[in-house]
C-alpha cells in the first residue's frame, strides 16, 4: 500500500491496476477506488511499468511474467528468494533490453547521495563499523512465521544494510558470521556479529540484533519509519587516512593542521548541513518513472546490485551455519539462507 501511495502521488505515474488474487482484499481495494484484478492477464493493455511488492517467494515468477509482458520492473528487495533465480530475472531483462530496479530505497535519501561523494573527503578508506539494534516487540514474534527459520534479523534486516554498504564502498568479497539466540531462545538468530572484506581492501565489522535495545539504526537515525522511534543517532563510521565520517549525519572529522595526520594532534569536527526530508519511496518511483521513459540513474539499485546484496546476505547465513568465511561466488545458486 505505501507503493500505492507514492504513485497516487508522484506526478509521472498513474495505477492501470492493482493485482491481489485474494477475493476479500480486491474488494477492499476496489472499495478504495483502486481498479484491482484477479491476475496479470486481466492488467489493460496500456500498462508500462509495474511494481513487484508480493512476499519474497513469488518475486521471480512475478518478475519474469511481467518482464514477458515487456514491462520494466521495480520488485521489492530481495530481488529474488536464490542467486539461481536473481540470476535468470537479471538476465532476462538485460535480453530484453528492460530495465530492472531492486526496491532498496535507502540509497535515495539526499544524505545517502551526499555521503557516498564525502567518502572521498577522507583519504583511503581503512573500514567501517555499524551497529544496527532495534528491540522487536514480544508481540511481533506472535506470528508463528515469524518464529520459523529464516525470519530473524539475517534474513530479514541485514539485506538493507549491505545494499547500502556496496552503495558508498563497492563490492563486498568476503563475510564472516557468528549468530545467538540467547536473548529470546527461538530456533532464529536474534543477535549476528559480522566481519567483511571489500573489494578495494577495506574492512568492516557490523553487529546486528532486533533483542537489544538501542538508539542505533538505520530506521532510528533517518526517522524515515513513522512506527519506529527517532533518534538522529549516527549508526555507521568510516575510517579513512585522512579521517573519519558519521552515517547519517555526515559529522566530518579530518585535518586541524598542516603536516602528518597521526594520533598525537586533534582532528578538526566539521558538521553537515541540514539535509531535506524527502519520502525516499517517492523519490524511488519517480527515477524509475524516468528510467521507463529512457532516462538515466545512478542511485537506484539495479536487478544485479540487488543480486549481489543477496548473495552476500546469504554467504553471511552461509558462514553462521558452516562456521567459516564465505566469499562471493561460493553461494550455491539454490540456497535460500535456511
């Protein structure tokens, strides 16, 4: 429905059709004055896009359909449930000349932009640190789904974190995990731990939980989530050789002074400006409306940076349950990170 939303808002989209194969939901949708129908079939012929936010399972046959139809596709992150299945939706719309765009909307936000052109500001990067911990309500584990393998923070969150990583630091070549579930004592992880190798030599480390309790997040530090408290806490660092940056404010720590960058002289704190408050989802839509239109973009995250922040986030499931590092490539095309 927030896809709904922002293209009931976005002044280069209209809805030719809402798909729902569940009969109750349609009507509701109908009610809505939405024109909501059965089946892709039934989609008029005036259609020239479409946007994909079914459950992860039904990604690839959905995408490939649509692609079929010689629509551009936007589908919601995971791409797909399996790198087997990434890669054939990828290759499909590159055959077909089509363009495929993976929903990870963090890399819209002004400072996620700005961000990636600051990097540069703080010489060869050394590595990066991020903490991510939003504590679940007990509630939310009500859901007997929610309590299967597969549902925890892994596999469910840390796709978002590592779609934004690849966005300010390239490719990752290596992910090792260990995961616990001694807070809540489900069968899911509910706390991971992750060390990662870039391609261009850098390091990271990344902690991920949703049993502690913290103003650390993505969702905290943009209050881009209306059901999730705001802090405006900075939850990523980098470290380069010429200094640091806070994510997402940009708090810029660098030179004070002329000569050598070392331990002993203080390094100067700059602040970044105010950044506009934008509906990330909104601005998404609006790049993929101009790519549809032959445009071009290079924010939006593609069907195969969507493959790639896949594998990754299953080379991390991988690595938990082999104990051992993962490195790209080493996936098998079926696993689904269960």
């Amino acid at each position: 429905m927030r896809h709904v939303e922002v293209a009931q808002t976005c002044p280069d989209t209209c809805i030719s059709a809402v798909v729902e194969p569940f009969g109750p939901r349609r009507a509701e949708l109908r009610q809505m004055g939405l024109n909501a129908v059965e089946t892709l079939d039934a989609v008029p012929p005036k259609t020239r896009a479409a946007v994909i936010a079914t459950p992860t399972p039904d990604h690839h046959l959905s995408t490939m359909a649509c692609l079929d139809r010689g629509w551009p596709v936007l589908v919601e992150k995971p791409v797909t449930a399996t790198l087997d299945q990434a890669n054939q939706v990828v290759e499909s719309a590159a055959a077909r000349g089509l363009p495929l765009i993976t929903g990870h909307h963090r890399r819209c936000h002004p400072f996620s932009r700005a961000t990636r052109a600051a990097l540069g500001e703080i010489g060869e990067l050394v590595g990066v640190q991020g903490l991510w911990s939003l504590r679940k309500h007990d509630s939310y584990y009500d859901a007997e789904w929610r309590r299967q393998p597969g549902a925890g923070p892994l596999m469910t969150n840390l796709s978002h974190e590592l779609d934004l990583l690849r966005f300010f630091l390239g490719d990752i070549e290596e992910i090792s995990a260990l995961t616990s579930n001694a807070r809540r004592g489900l069968v899911i992880e509910d706390t991971a731990a992750m060390a990662l190798r870039f391609a261009g030599g850098a390091l990271g480390s990344f902690l991920i939980s949703d049993a502690g309790a913290s103003p650390w997040s993505f969702e905290g530090a943009s209050g881009e989530n209306p059901a999730i408290a705001a802090s405006h806490q900075d939850y990523l660092r980098f470290v380069g050789t010429e200094g640091a940056l806070e994510f997402p404010s940009l708090t810029n720590w660098g030179r004070s002074g002329p000569g050598e960058i070392e331990w002993s002289r203080p390094l100067r704190r700059t602040d970044a400006p105010a950044f506009e408050k934008i509906d990330p989802l909104l601005d998404q839509l609006a790049r993929f409306t101009d790519l549809v239109n032959g445009g071009g973009d290079d924010v939006l995250c593609t069907g195969e940076d969507g493959a790639r922040a896949l594998e990754m986030t299953l080379a991390a499931a991988l690595s938990a349950k082999q104990g051992r590092p993962v490195r790209a490539g080493e996936v098998p095309g079926h696993y689904t990170g269960v």
